[in-house]
C-alpha cells in the first residue's frame, strides 16, 4: 500500500506526459528534439526542433562566442 501512494504521483506525470505527446504527435506528426543553445542567456535547453533547425553539438561549443551580458559591456583587452 504505502508503494502504490510512493509511485502514483511519478504513474500520473509520465502517464500525462504520454497522453499530451500523443496527442501532439496525432495534431502534428512526428517531432525532433534536441539540445538548443540560447546565445543570449548562455544556456542550453532540450525543446523540439524544426526541419530548418540544427540541434545544438556540445563538441562544437565555445564558451567565449556567446553574449555575455557582463563582459559585453567591456572591451575586448579587458576580456583577457
């Protein structure tokens, strides 16, 4: 018993997760997810992708090509 009251909130989310990606598959077709970078903010996020997009490759990731909002005040000199 005290099992089942553990699991039933983690059974109820996937279960919901799964009801709201079939439904979204059934209005939208098939969907690509993947890691996007936000160049803005620094951060990277899983969200669903476009056919135009391209995912995000941490092999190819330079920490010092995003807009940092605190050096983007500053010089390139005072970067280094």
């Amino acid at each position: 018993m005290l099992t089942a009251l553990i699991l039933t909130p983690f059974v109820l989310a996937f279960g919901y997760a799964g009801v709201h990606e079939y439904l979204r598959f059934k209005s939208d077709g098939r969907a690509t997810y993947g890691l996007v970078f936000d160049e803005e903010t620094g951060t990277s996020y899983v969200t669903g992708i476009g056919e135009e997009e391209e995912a995000y490759d941490p092999e190819e990731f330079n920490p010092d090509d995003y807009n940092d909002p605190v050096t983007a005040e500053g010089t390139e000199e005072s970067r280094a």
